[in-house]
C-alpha cells in the first residue's frame, strides 16, 4: 500500500512560441550517448527544457523575450540589434540526502528521435527512445519519485510505502535568485522570468473514501520540504484537482468574455464581443484560416468618452487549450453580444445573442431574415438602458446562429423579435448584477431542435401555440420557445410575465421534452398554477420564478414564485434523474432553510432549492455564501449529475453593483474553500465554484480562480458557461481588464499573456474532480501458477473499484489478492469511479505472465553390469539436484554419469522460478556372474 503526494508546476510566466502552434507535451527523451555522462533523460518544454540526473533535476529557462525578438528580427519586424544574446537560467532541485536507483523511462511513446550532429560519431545515436514518464526508486528508505507531464506542464510526485518518513523528502534548489513562500505558493525569482508553483494539495484514500489533509511547503534557506501535519501514514497520499488550462485569447483588440460551452471531445467554445476604441485595432481579434469572418463588421456606440462599437467573437480551442481550432467574427453593420453556447451531438456550436445589425447574417432558409428594431438602448441605468455600456442604436432583435462543426460557414441563422427591443432585460431592478440585461439560455435535444429562454420588450413577439399569448405589460416579459433544427420553423412560443417587468434566463428539458424555465419578476400577477409552494407574490422587490410547461408549448403544467419579502431571483435551473427540480439564485432576505441536516450560512445572499416535480413540494432549500447579509455572486453555471451532486460557478467583485439598482459592489472575501481547492485565498475580485453533496448536506469542494489587484477583477459579461455531466467547467470570463496579465492561465495554453491594452477574454477548463487510475503489482510480473498476488491500488480521485483479473474472475476491493490456477498471459484491468461526478471512470491495465510449475522427467534406463557408466537424463525445470550423489559424477547436472555396483534408486528435484517437482528412475544391475542362457556368463 503506497501514500501518494503529488503536486503540479503550473508555471505562470508567459510562454511564447513562434506564432500559436500546438505546443507538444513533454516527452524525456533517453540518453544514449549524444549528451553527457550526468544527463540520463532530457524533457522538452515550452521555453525551457528539463535536465534529469541522478536524484536530482534542473530547469534551463529560456528568454522568452530573445526568442520573441528572433522571430520578429526574421521576418522583418525588427532591426538587429548590435549585440545580441539568448539568455538562459538554470534552477536545479536536487533531493537531499537521496540514494536509489538510476532514472527508468516508464511509458514508452511510439516516436523516437535521431542526433546527427557535429563530427564526434559517439555522439551520434538513433532510435532515441521517449518516455512519458521517468522514475527514481527508492531515493530515500520506501519513497520513489516520478517526474511526468500534464499537457504542457511539468508534474512530479513523491510515492512513500507505509512507514515510510516523509519529513525526509527535500529539495536543495540551486541558481534561483530569490526564493519565497506567499500564501503556500513557491515563487523562485530568477533572470528570466519569475516561477510560481502552486500550492500542494493532498488527500488519502482512507479505505476507498477521500480524506483531505493539510500540504504546507517548508522553505528554511534554499532547502524546501513538505509539512503534512495531519495525515495518517497507514493510508495513501494524494493530490486533487487539476487546472486543465486557462488561457487568453491574445487578442490585440479590447475584447469581453461572456459564454462558454463544450463538445463530446472535450474542446471549449468561448464566446464574447471584440470592440473597436480609440485604443484598439478593430481587427486584433485572432481568427483562424477559413473563418466565417475573419474581420470586424463595424458597429457604434458611445461608451463614456469613448466612441465604440462591438461583434461577436467565438473561439473554439481544442481539449487542453494549446491551440485554436477555430476562431471567427459574427455580426454585422452594428453592435450585437453573444447570450448563450450550446453544441449538438454533431459539434455544430449554436450561438444565442441579441444584434442591433440590420445586415446580420441570416441563412436562406431563416424563420425571420429581416430585422425588426426598437427603440434605442443606451448605456447605464433605468428604462431604455443597460449597465455593460453596449449601446444597442436601432434596438435589439434576438439572434440565433448555427455553425458548421469546422466554423467555417453557416449551417442555419435567423432573427427573432418584434417591434420593441427584444432579448435584452432592460429592468433596473432586475439588473441587480453588472451585465444581467443579457441573461438568456439556449440548450438542443436529440433532435437538434433549440429551445430558448428570454426576454422581450414587443407586444408583438412572434406567438406560436404559446400557453400565453399575449403581453403581459412592464418594461419586458419572459419569453420561452422552440425552433427546429434549420432555425426555418417556430414550433412553439410563449410569453410568460405579469403586468410589470419579468424575465426568463434559463430552461431545462425532461425525458419527455416538458420545459422548466426559470427567471425574475416584479409582477404580483406573474401567471402561476394552484397548489404550488408559492402561488402568490412574496411582497418584496423582486422574486424569482420556475415552471414547468408541457412540451408542445400549450400548457402551464405547474409554476410558482421563489423567494421571500425581500430581492430574489432564480437564474438557472436543473433537473436530476428523479425529475426533481433545482434552482439557485440571489436572495437579500431570510430565505427558508431546512430540514436540519441540510448545509447552510445563514445571513447569506445565494440560495439553493430543490423542488418536486410538480413545484407543490420543496424537498430542501438553503442559502449559502459568506454570511455578511450581502449577495456575492453573479452566478454563471449549474449542473446537477447523475449522483444529484451540485455544481455552481459564480463571480464576484467590485464591478458586481457597476450600473445595478445598487451602488458599492460585491465581494468573494469569507465565502468558503476546501483543502482540495486550487486556490484558497481571494482579493475579493474571483471567480468562485463550489460542489454540494446530494441533497446538499455538506460541500465537497470550493475553490477561488483569479487573479489579484486593479487587473485581476475577473468577471462575466452576463452570459452562460456550462458544466459537463463529468464536473469540469467550461467557464467564460473577462479578464485582464485594464491591460493586466493578473488572470492566472497554464503553461503551454493558447495564449498566456493579454494582448490588448484592456480586456481579453478568458477561457478556463477546470476539472473540479480529478481522476486517474493506477493499478500495481507487489512482485514481478511473471508468477506462478497457484502463488497468491497482492494487487496495489495507487489511484487517486476514485471512490468505488473494479479489478478484472482477466481469468473470469474479478473483486471490488481497493487492493485485493488474487491466484491464478492456469498458465498463460493476463491483462488485469482496474476501473475506478468517482462519487463526485458519478458516472466518470478511469482504467489501468497491467499485464501477467502466469507460468506454470515444473514438470520432472527421467528416461528409463538400460539393466548394466557393475560398475558401468551410465548417462542419466532430466528435464522440465532450471535447476537440477540429484541424490544420492556420491555415485554421480555431477549431482547439480541435468545428465550426470551414474557409477553403481548395485542396483540403485535416483531422486532427482527439478526446480524452476515457481517450485521444484522431483522424479525417481531406478539403475539395475546385473550380479556379478550371471547364466541367463545356457549359463553364459554376461558379466565378468
């Protein structure tokens, strides 16, 4: 049984290469001979390589500005300069004290590398192999270490057997400038640019449940070691979560970030505006060859004192966010802002937003190709107004656009609206958050027809078969409605609002295509059904709402106000396996909690609520967030898996009140972290997810994402980003803004720096719930037939286990043990899941040779005179023993000489690497004198 401490280098220094390629993850390439005798394995990594000896390794940094001036001094960009260098800086860790055996390249890739170089023959080498992994075993008494790679990155991690001392485990960091410890982060300053390592994090596996314990670093000079204070070393060590990647889009341009998706492969689809300014190039924005605009297509407005205008820009970067796959403008002659992303199962991306464009995009084939208007929208607060300061000339039109699954074209697009301003929450009250006026959600069935949840300010709005035909009245109300795949045909639509204003901002289908939306009112009439927990207006300023409506759009099955005789309001809903209904929300007031065992902080500003299916029941409600009586989030995600587990994704901050009802600003100081969180401390200005247990009685995780000061108040231009069903969260943000690169993004990502001088959007893939599988063996991989083996289980991340041994037998044991009766070849497969996000599972396979035990054998013997050499024979095994041995001439021999006067019994004991096995064969001898015919003597 192993304790595991990993941790990850999440280097954040600003990692350039010649131009945006995909950078290669890091392969430790073996020395043959082309390097010197201390190198044993070389890993490449962006801007720097990775020097592995014997219990030691070094980083060699690379300046990424020398490179950068190379690359512009090549293609003409740049002058050369007089003099000029390259300027590198070596930081070695070596593990004190440590002992073992030399590095072992473990997981051998399928490519090799050739050195050809120079005129030294000896140090040319082909067929160098490369390795994914490199190990030290036993550098200190029970401990190995493992050097390897996420993505881009450098990871590595120490493996104690139990008993094992961890306090023995110590780098000596050699060549680093200065080092220090700020908020357990290890910062190692240095010539070339500076290095953060993140903080470690640990859990054990305490009989296949997760127990997180406290990893502090321990710096005294330049020597660094691990405090564990709380651990217990009869169980393994481990380190959760990963940051997957985080990246900028590099763009030039002033560019904003507000929605975010993903597909089945992993990719995430970012979308937000480019902006053109007087302090921008209106073309900055990165697109890709063949994009379905690769330039801006104008716009206006007037932010305060800056003259301005903005279209939308989606990006799609692949799984580990190294590259763009693609990357593209939309609009047209005005200003439009993406709402919402959802992809279909064949990773065409559609996009909801709202344009002021007369020209925007439209297919053939649209429900509606030509724009509709309203009245102007300005910038700032009350009536016709918005907070962001994206100013809408002509009025807004919903938009709806779906791409080819390469981006290049358009597969269908269309408006929607009527008279008035549609698609924009135009509502002060209901703006509570910066940028909630564009709130929305669009989501796809199986047979990519989309639904869509609004707002709208037309009396007109296009009706088909709605439950509710007509306009409420207010400034706006929800709309709800569903378009076929070709966006040609409205299937259904429906208003849904009372007499003053109300909005819809999300929607969920069941099995059966009911719709549940949700959304915000100051109506005291909001249209509701009987028997539901709140028929009637609470009495405060606002209250939120959820309702159910049958699937051909006809019905008002069930709906109901959500809230208390203060601010509410309901922005997402979701639905689990059982058809229960979550909504989550902001709350000014003493929102219900209960029952007991539920987790809750009370005086809190966000509130959870499941419901039942019908909406007559709540089955649990809280609230939950830092206590201080305030609201602290705009929230931006939520998912409730197959396990009713609960994720949330939120911001907070300063700009939280900018252009709301209220003045001041929200804050993430004193909500909750857990010790498996990336990152524990907040400067009030983060983005914040936290993961509830079913029936939320206890958070499983918590963590902030940001960065600190002016240019680290990272926010959401109001739009939806998604969880997928494994808990990664495909997260949008606006980030950067003010020219800063304070947003905290992955070695190896797209872009790792803000190319604008103000905001760049941000795209963070984030597994809250790491998982890997690791299954070993202690002993050889070659057993015996019969012989008990003691499987290990070095997993991380998992909570339930699967062994396949490959013979038709299988346990779910975390480490059983397991006898093989037949001989042959086995691969032993090991799957674990994970609690957390229910369905996810990871594999490991290790191959078996059972070998079967010796069979000894003798051939028979001739009957021989006295004292007559004569030849023995065994074989079946390794080794050979005979006895009685003072007649052989060779008792260890597989053929020794016999020499007997007598008749004689010989043992022999066959042994192989399982057991030994033994045979007898007899020697006959003839008497001295025999008449066997006629009394002839045969022997004399």
């Amino acid at each position: 049984m192993y304790k595991l401490l990993t941790y990850l280098f999440l280097f954040l220094i600003p990692i350039v290469g010649f131009g945006h390629q995909d950078p290669p993850a890091v392969k430790y390439q073996e020395n043959k001979g082309q390097w010197g005798k201390d190198l044993i394995f070389l890993g490449k990594a962006p801007n720097m390589d990775v020097m592995v000896g014997q219990g030691k390794f070094m980083l060699q940094l690379r300046s990424e500005s020398d490179y950068a001036l190379i690359h512009d001094i090549h293609h003409g960009l740049a002058e050369i300069p007089d003099s000029m260098a390259i300027h590198f800086h070596n930081i070695e860790f070596d593990l004190v004290n440590s002992h073992g055996n030399k590095p072992v390249g473990q997981k051998k890739l399928g490519d090799y590398v050739n050195y050809f170089l120079g005129d030294d023959p000896n140090r040319w080498q082909g067929g160098v192999k490369q390795f994914e992994d490199v190990h030290m075993s036993s550098i200190y008494p029970g401990v190995d270490f493992i050097l390897s790679s996420l993505s881009a990155s450098i990871k590595y991690e120490f493996r104690a057997s139990s008993g094992a001392d961890i306090e023995q485990i110590k780098f000596k960091i050699r060549g680093a400038d200065t080092l220090f410890i700020e908020d357990n982060r290890l910062h190692l300053q240095n010539s070339v640019d500076e290095l953060i390592d993140e903080q470690p994090i640990a859990w054990q596996i305490v009989e296949g449940e997760k127990r997180f314990v406290k990893c502090l670093y321990d710096l005294t000079s330049d020597t660094l070691g691990f405090s564990i204070p709380t651990y217990d070393p009869k169980y393994p060590l481990v380190i959760d979560p990963t940051l997957i990647f985080s990246t900028f889009t590099g763009s030039s341009t002033d560019n904003w970030g507000s929605t975010a998706t993903y597909d089945s492969l992993g990719n995430l689809y970012a979308g937000g505006i480019a902006i053109t300014t007087l302090t921008g190039s209106m073309n900055g924005y990165p697109t890709t060859t063949g994009a379905f605009q690769s330039s801006y297509q104008g716009g206006a407005g007037s932010f305060p004192n800056q003259p301005y205008g903005t279209d939308i820009v989606i990006s799609k970067f692949d799984d580990d966010g190294a590259s763009l796959i693609y990357s593209t403008y939309l609009g047209g002659n005005n200003n439009e802002i993406p709402h919402s992303l959802v992809v279909n199962n064949n990773n065409q991306l559609y996009v909801l937003g709202t344009t002021s464009s007369s020209n925007f995009p439209v297919t053939g084939s649209a429900y509606d190709g030509t724009f509709n208007g309203g009245s102007s929208i300005g910038a700032g607060t009350g009536g016709n107004n918005n907070s962001s300061g994206v100013q809408y000339p002509n009025g807004s039109d919903i938009l709806i656009t779906k791409f080819n699954a390469n981006g290049t074209g358009l597969v269908a697009s269309t408006y929607i609206g009527g008279s008035g301003n549609d698609g924009i929450n135009l509502s002060d009250t209901l703006q509570k958050a910066y940028s909630d006026e564009f709130r929305g959600e669009i989501i796809v069935d199986n047979n990519d027809n989309c639904y869509v949840a609004t707002s709208s300010g037309s009396s007109n709005f296009p009706i088909v078969n709605g439950f509710q035909s007509t306009y409420g009245g207010g400034l706006t109300d929800g709309v709800v409605f569903k378009f076929n795949s070709s966006l040609s045909s409205l299937l259904w639509s429906s208003y849904i609002g009372g007499t003053d204003a109300d909005a819809a901002y999300s929607l969920q289908f069941d099995p059966n295509l009911n719709v549940f939306a949700t959304g915000g009112t100051k109506s005291n009439n909001f249209p509701t059904t009987s028997g539901v927990i709140h028929p009637t207006f609470q009495t405060g300023s606002a209250d939120g709402w959820v309702a159910k409506i049958s699937n051909n759009g006809q019905t008002l099955q069930a709906s109901t106000y959500l809230g208390t005789n203060d601010y509410d309001q309901s922005f997402f809903v979701q639905l689990d396996l059982q058809g229960n209904v979550y909504c989550v929300g902001q709350t000014l007031g003493a929102y219900p909690i209960g029952p007991s065992w539920v987790y809750s902080v009370n005086n809190s500003g966000q509130f959870l609520h499941k419901l039942s299916n019908n909406l007559q029941t709540t089955i649990f409600s809280t609230r939950w967030g830092s206590g201080n009586s305030a609201i602290n989030l705009s929230l931006s995600a939520f998912l409730v898996n197959q396990c009713n587990h609960i994720f949330i994704a939120g911001w907070g901050g300063t700009l939280f009140g900018s252009g709301s009802i209220t003045s001041g600003s929200s804050t993430t100081t004193g909500l909750p972290t857990t010790s498996n969180s990336y990152q524990q401390t907040t400067d009030g200005n983060d983005l914040y997810f936290i993961v509830f247990e079913d029936s939320a009685k206890a958070v499983l995780f918590a963590s902030f994402f940001g960065g600190t000061g002016n240019t680290g108040r990272e926010h959401v231009d109001g739009g939806t980003s998604r969880f997928d069903k494994k808990g990664i969260i495909y997260q949008a943000v606006c980030a950067g803004c003010g020219g800063g690169n304070a947003f905290p993004t992955t070695t190896g990502a797209y872009a790792t720096s803000n190319g604008s001088n103000n905001c760049n959007l941000g795209a963070i893939k984030y597994d809250l719930v790491t998982l890997e599988a690791e299954a070993d063996i202690d002993g050889p991989l070659e057993i015996c037939v019969n012989d008990s083996i003691q499987f290990q289980n070095e997993s991380f991340g998992g909570s339930l286990y699967l062994w396949d041994f490959g013979d038709g037998n299988s346990s779910d044991e975390f480490e059983p043990k397991h006898a093989y009766t037949t001989a042959g070849n086995y691969d032993v497969i090991l799957i674990i899941y994970d609690s957390v996000s229910c369905i996810f599972a990871d594999t490991d396979t290790i191959s078996l040779v059972v070998i079967p035990g010796p069979h000894a054998n003798v051939g028979s013997l001739p009957r021989v005179c006295p004292d007559t050499p004569v030849q023995l024979s065994a074989s079946g095994g390794l080794t050979y023993q005979w006895s009685p041995g003072g007649k052989l001439n060779d008792p260890f021999s597989a053929t020794p000489i016999a020499n007997v006067e007598v008749t004689t019994w010989f043992t022999v004991s066959v042994t192989d690497s399982c057991v030994t096995d033994t045979a007898r064969v007899e020697l006959r001898v003839f008497p001295d004198k025999t008449s066997a015919i006629e009394d002839t003597a045969l022997c004399q």
